[in-house]
C-alpha cells in the first residue's frame, strides 16, 4: 500500500507541476509578448519622416539608432525597399500580416517564425506619410518561444522534482503511518478473537466485517467440534453396539453349542435329551428374533418410503385387543382414554411397532394386579403404569440400544433393550419428541408429543 500511495502521489504532484510549469510558461510567453509589442510600437514611433532615406542605408541607421533592432522599409505596395539585415528577402511583403493591417488601419502586429532568419519574431508595422508618399516602416525583434523557454526552466524543474520525490517519501510514510496503523490494530484485534471495535468512521465497515468473519469461524469452529463429538460418539457408539450384540448373541449360542456337544456324545438320553432339544430350539428362536430386531432396527435409518394418513385412534384399540390377552395372564388392567378420530402422518407398520413397544413394556414391568393407562389425543400418545420403575441413574439410558431396567439381557421378561431405541427413531423421523417420566417402584410413563398446540 505504501508503494502505491507513493507512486500516486508522485504522479499526481509530478503532473501537477508539468502543468503549472506550462501554464505559468504560456502566460509568461504571453506578457513577454505583449511587453515586446509596446516596446516596438515605440520604436516605431521613433522614425522621423525624411530623417532616414527609403533605403538600405536608411534600414541599417534606424536599426542603429534603436540598438540593432530590425528595421524593414517598405513603399505603398508593400514592396521592399530597405533592409537591415537580410541582404536576399522577398520583396514582395503586400501579403504579410502586420503590413496588411498597416495598409487597412495604420498599423500592424504580428508574431511567427522569420523564413528568411529561422527565427521567432515579433514584427509591428507603422504607415509612414512623407510629401505625398506613403512607406512603410516595420520593425522586429527576436522573440524567444514559449518551448524555448520551457526548456531553459527544464533545470529548475529537475530541483523541484527531487523536492517532490523527497517530498512525497515523507508524505507516504506518515500518511501510511496514521492511515494504516488504525487498520493494523483492527487486524490485531481481529486475530486475537471476539468483537472488533474502531473509533474511525470510516472503518467501522471494516470492523463490521471482521466482526462477521469472527463469529463466523467461531461457529465454523463449534461446528468442527461438534461434529468432532459426534464422530467421536459414533465410534463409541458403534463400539458398544458390536459389544452389545457380541454379548446378546453369546448367549443362545453357548447354550445351542454347549447341548449339541451333549447331545453328539450321547451323554443325554430320554427326559435330558428332550430338554436339550427344546432349549437348542428356544434359543435358536431367540437369537432369530435378536437378528430380525437388529436388522428392522437399522432398517428404519434407510428407510424412504412416504408416509400416509394414520388413524393411531383405530390403530391403538387394535393393539389392546392383541396384547389384552397377555396383561390378563399378568393380572394387568388396561385402561383406555383413546380420542377417536387422531390422525398422525406416518407408516402404519411403524405406528405399529411404537404403539406395540411402549404397551408391551408396560405391561411386562408392571406389577401383577398393576394397571395401564393407554392416553391418546391429537396432542399426545402418553402410556403409563404401575410397573418397578427406572432408577434416577438409568433415566439417560433409557432409550439406548440394549438397555432393560432388569439389568439382565436375557432376564426373565426377555426383551434385547432395543424397543425403546426403536421408539426414538421412529419419533425423530416424524418430527415428534418422546420422553419419560418414572420413579423406582411406583411405575413410569413414556409420552410422545405430536408437536401440535
């Protein structure tokens, strides 16, 4: 920036002294101009008729007598009859400028370059009358140009330029100085972080800007972060579901290989072999529903397929109906407060899994001769009961894969802790939030919130 400021100021003030140096020339040239006019219009006026005779000699003596001036002596047509100088001119002047103006006024003026001296010259032409003859008497001097004195002033121009480059040098360095120092310190300020401020006007849109750009790499840096936690808790994550699933599948499988290797030893025989054979078939079964969960469970992140109108109202008796049988067997009290007519935008193999989750675990937690309560409306799915509870630790874990309140992946509810998780998804792809509330021994009630008001 210096280098610039720098090289426009010299041009500038370069340029402007080139033009002032002209300027100021041509007035010069212009007052020389009309001084050397006055100055021969006087010498002029000096030619006494019959005092000098209309010759050459007559020339050269009025050239003498005005200081070496010339002198140019014309007849009534304007041709040459005296020189001064030149001893081969024209002779005919009838066409010169000044002599023309003589002819018509009395006298003339004129300013050109001489042809027969190569010179500028300023010629002024005075009418003479002398018994009954007219002359014409001309005087010139030399005149020096306005270039040659633009060029005899090119010296003192070149001290004036090494003035102004030393000139500009100084300026450039403290104008940068006051100028950049103020735009310097906003970059300081800006570097170290948080909010710019500027007591110049004229940089406040810089520091609005720099303003932008740090709040803008802050949440480009939360963002980073964030996305490095989520990596972080997808690793983690990934992790524990490898565990978990390693673990659930540990089991059936020990037991499936621990009775086949009886069995083929021929070490059962009669009642033990039977309940090899069912345990070997329970779990079998057991490890197939653990895979087909697992897979429905990933499923739901890759499915795309359009969601529809759902009658949840029609959809939530369905399933009472269904698991009705299995609360009797528990000695468990289903209460219904479903509004007809509850619509949600989703799929129906999906509300069915929500609706079937959250009832099933109600009933499987709850107490015998416990109670659940099935709420539903266009605000809300809310199921409750009077189960064992969750413990205040296990409230954050509640909707994580594998999690059960019993602690025991195979216990004696058998359940994989996938339901809940399952729940969630399905609740974030609609849009809705489900949560819950419990306290240990008195029970639990999980509410999805439709998100209407």
């Amino acid at each position: 920036m210096r280098k610039r400021i720098l090289l426009i100021s010299l041009l500038v003030t370069i340029a402007a002294i080139l033009i002032y140096s002209l300027v100021s020339t041509q007035l010069y040239y212009n007052i020389a101009i009309e001084e050397k006019r006055a100055a021969l219009e006087t010498y002029a006026a000096m030619f006494v008729p019959g005092g000098y005779t209309p010759d050459d000699g007559g020339a050269e003596s009025f050239s003498a007598d005005l200081g070496g001036a010339r002198v140019t002596i014309m007849d009534g047509e304007g041709m040459v009859v005296g020189e001064s100088e030149a001893d081969a001119i024209e002779p005919d002047h009838s066409d010169r400028e000044e002599v023309l103006q003589a002819m018509e006024s009395g006298e003339g003026y004129a300013v050109r370059p001489s042809d027969t001296l190569a010179r500028d010259m300023m010629y002024f032409c005075l009418r003479v009358e002398e018994g009954g003859n007219t002359y014409y008497v001309r005087v010139a001097e030399y005149l020096v140009s306005s270039w040659t004195m633009y060029a005899r002033l090119l010296p003192s121009l070149a001290v004036y330029f090494i003035i102004d480059i030393l000139g500009c040098l100084v300026f450039t360095y403290i104008a940068t100085y006051f100028m950049l120092s103020p735009v310097e310190k906003l970059a300081r300020d800006a570097a170290g972080g948080g909010t710019v401020t500027t007591g110049y006007s004229e940089l406040s849109t810089i520091a609005d800007v720099l303003n932008e750009r740090n709040r803008n790499i802050e949440w480009r840096m939360r963002e980073i972060e964030e996305e490095k936690k989520l990596v972080e808790r997808a690793q983690n994550s990934k992790d524990e579901f490898i565990a978990n699933i390693t673990h659930e599948m540990n089991t059936p499988l020990t037991s499936i290989k621990g009775y086949a290797e009886l069995l083929s030893s021929g070490m059962l025989s009669g009642e033990m072999a039977d309940t090899a054979y069912k345990t070997i078939l329970a779990q079998s079964e057991r490890l197939t529903n653990l895979i087909a969960c697992i897979i429905n469970y990933n499923e739901i992140d890759s499915d795309d397929l359009p969601s529809y109108d759902v009658d949840l109202s029609k959809l939530a008796r369905e399933m009472i109906s269904v698991v009705r049988p299995e609360a009797e067997k528990r000695r468990v009290t289903i209460i219904e407060k479903i509004d007809d007519n509850v619509i949600v935008q989703s799929r129906h193999e999906r509300m069915t899994q929500l609706l079937g989750n959250l009832i099933r675990n109600a009933i499987r937690y709850n107490k015998e001769g416990g109670t659940v309560t099935v709420e539903l409306n266009y605000k809300k799915l809310a199921v409750s009961d009077t189960g064992v509870g969750i413990a205040p630790e296990n409230m954050d874990k509640v909707f994580s894969r594998f999690f059960t309140v019993d602690k025991s992946h195979s216990g004696k509810n058998g359940g994989f802790g996938l339901g809940l998780a399952v729940c969630r998804k399905i609740c974030r792809r609609a849009g809705w939030r489900i949560s819950v509330q419990s306290e240990l021994g008195k029970g639990s009630c999980f509410t999805v919130d439709f998100g209407l008001r």
